[in-house]
C-alpha cells in the first residue's frame, strides 16, 4: 500500500517537472535603455523648443518619448501619455531614424503640440521629461525634468528711428518707450526709458540660447549702452516684466535707425525669454 503510493507520488512529480520544463519559455532579462540627459526647454512663440543628449545605442532602441505637461514632477506622474510623432501620429514622438544618435550632438526638436493633440500656448509654463523608447514599448528612466514658458515674439524685424523707442507692454513703437534708440557724440546707444533698465549681453549668434533673464545687472536711463549689430540686450520693464531684443542692422547715415528683433514675456516676474 505504502509502495503503490510512494510510486503514484513519484509519477505525479515527473509529470509536474516535464509541465514545467516544456510549458515554461526561456527566460528573458529586462530591457535596458540608457536615459537621456542634460534636457534644457527654450521658449519659442507658441513653441517650445527642447534639446538633449542620448548615448542609445540598444539593439531594441527606436526613439524618443517627450512628456509635456502644466503641471511639474512629470516623474511620478503615471497616467500621462507622450506627445505623438507629428509625421505618423504615433509613438515614438522622436524616431531614431530622423535623428543623429550620439553622444557628442545635440537631439533638438521643436513642440507645437501637447499630447491631447492641442496647439503650445503662450503665458503657459509646460513641464518636460524625455524618455528613451524600445520597439517593445519599454521606456528608459526619464530625463531631467525642465519647464519654460513660451512668449510672444517678432522676428521679423522692427525699425525705430533716431529717438524713437519700443513699449514692451504695448508691444508697439509708441509712448512711454522701455527703450529709446539715441545717437549721442555720434555713436547709436540705447536707453532705457518708462522706469525701465536694460542690460547688453554681448554678442549672440543664436538669441535663443539667451533663454532665462538675469535678475541683476541692469542699468537705468542714466547709462546708455552703445549699440552693436548682432549684440542681445535684457528689458526689464517697470512692472518686471521681462524681454529681450538682439540688434540686427544699424545705419547712422544719411538718417539714423536701428532695426531689432524682439521677444517678450507677458508674465510678471516669468524670466522665460
């Protein structure tokens, strides 16, 4: 008795292990995809411009996820869903084919759209992460998260004759001007002007990296700063307001002029330019 159950035991066991051995797939280890990193956000007219560095080189890596939202620690936020890719209207936002993966460049890429499909506001601050994205739908740990707020802007060009000015807040060439353009001992300066202080930040190929207004360092309408093509200039404005213009043309014959462009955040104290 004792025997026929000891066999029936053992058979039952057998049939358990051959279940397993058979019934059980290989195991697979976790998917690794190494984060992006050093995100920074530049606000842009109803656009944000965002840049990164990635070191993906994953057999099952496919692209990137960009997270946008209105509210900050995107981190723990477990229901949000990334912007979609503008080409194909799916994921991965950021496909590895469009973009040149290395360490050493820059991935930069321009948001007109969250991920409900609605267009960047301006006076909005959005919060950013960035994921990288497998075939497989597994993402990497996120990114630093940024935020910024768009701004209105003009790139069009602005020309302002010889004591004439800017009005920030009217976002027009009319008085009370933040900003006056002087000839003084025959060389073209600004002023500020209205209560306002400005301050040069020197000479910018590319404005947009001139992304966050300093706090300090401005000067009033007692100091006057010469103006040089190519060179950014900080506004802030008598109701800390702040805003930015780089120089782009300067003729001082046969009439004096200066030709800018400009961008402005209408948001108190918001030092997202």
């Amino acid at each position: 008795m004792n025997k026929r159950i000891v066999n029936q035991f053992l058979i039952i066991l057998c049939l358990i292990i051959l279940f397993i051995s058979c019934g059980t797939e290989k195991f697979v280890e976790p998917e690794y995809l190494n984060s992006p990193a050093d995100l920074t956000a530049y606000p842009k007219n109803g656009q944000i411009k965002i840049i990164f560095y990635s070191n993906n080189k994953e057999d099952m890596f496919d692209g990137f996820n960009i997270y946008v939202s209105e509210s900050s620690s995107l981190k723990t936020q477990t229901d949000i869903l990334p912007v979609k890719n503008p080409a194909t209207g799916s994921i991965p936002t950021i496909n590895n084919t469009s973009k040149q993966i290395s360490p050493t460049v820059p991935i930069e890429v321009t948001i007109t759209r969250d991920a409900d499909d609605n267009p960047i506001e301006n006076s909005v601050r959005y919060y950013i992460i960035v994921k990288a994205h497998s075939i497989r739908n597994f993402k990497s740990e996120p990114s630093n998260e940024t935020s910024t707020t768009p701004r209105i802007e003009n790139t069009g060009g602005t020309t302002i004759a010889e004591n004439e000015g800017f009005n920030f807040n009217a976002l027009t060439k009319s008085i009370p001007y933040d900003l006056i353009f002087k000839i003084i001992n025959n060389q073209p300066y600004l002023q500020a002007g209205n209560n306002a202080v400005i301050q040069s930040k020197g000479y910018s190929g590319n404005w947009e990296l001139i992304n966050t207004a300093d706090t300090e360092g401005y000067v009033g309408s007692e100091t006057p700063l010469i103006a040089q093509t190519g060179y950014v200039y900080l506004i802030r404005t008598s109701d800390n307001r702040y805003g930015k213009i780089q120089v782009t043309a300067v003729q001082t014959s046969p009439t004096a002029s200066i030709t800018i462009i400009w961008a402005f955040q209408q948001i108190i104290n918001n030092k997202d330019i």
